[in-house]
C-alpha cells in the first residue's frame, strides 16, 4: 500500500500546477506560473514539431525578432495550425493549463472569456 502511495504522490506531482500569481502595481494577476505544464514527452514533442516546421513544412512559420529596445527579442515559430493537426493531444494540454491560469486568476470576473473558447491562435 505504501508503494501505491508513492506511486499516485508521483503521478499528481506531473500534473500542472499553480506555482505563483504575479500582480502589477495595483494588485490585478497579471501572469501565472505553472509547473509541470507539460511533461517531457510532451515538450520533446513541440521541440520536434518547432524543427520540422523550420526546415521542411512553412520557412515562413518562423520568425527571428532581434533583441533592443522597444523590441521582444525571440526566435518564434508559429506552431498553433501544426500543433492542432499533428500533436492535438498537447495542444489540448496547452488549452488546459492556459484555462487553469485563467481559472486560478479569477479572470472569468473581469469579463475575460475562457482560453478554451478561443482557440490556440
């Protein structure tokens, strides 16, 4: 039994959790973390998907964004068509943990819709 226990106190630990909410100046969540959003066959899964869009599918799906001021300074892949035809049950994951911020924030008080029912853009 006590193996059994161990067992599901590891399987929860995987699961997404709130780890912080983070607010502004006055007081509102602006953000909230989440640990073990996705597990790493999940994560390998988007690096993949991210590589193969680079260089076989879309060369325009990719965007090198230089850092300095004024400018947010990241490489971005647009993966939101491609993760919802070829890896649906992450981005399945990726609507639930974006619901799960939304959820914890109280966001749904400000009039701000559920991630759920807008899609991944």
């Amino acid at each position: 039994e006590r193996s059994s226990n161990n067992t599901n106190f590891n399987m929860n630990s995987m699961l997404p959790r709130v780890t912080e909410m983070h607010r502004n100046k006055n007081g509102h969540v602006v953000a909230v973390e989440i640990s073990s959003a996705l597990s790493e066959k999940y994560s390998a899964a988007v690096q993949n998907l991210a590589r193969s869009t680079r260089e076989l599918l879309f060369d325009s799906k990719f965007e090198d964004r230089t850092f300095g001021p004024g400018k947010g300074g990241n490489d971005c892949t647009y993966l939101a068509p491609c993760l919802q035809v070829f890896e649906p049950q992450v981005a399945k994951q990726v609507m639930g943990v974006a619901h799960l911020a939304w959820k914890t924030a109280n966001w749904q008080e400000k009039d701000y819709p559920d991630p759920r029912s807008l899609g991944i853009r």
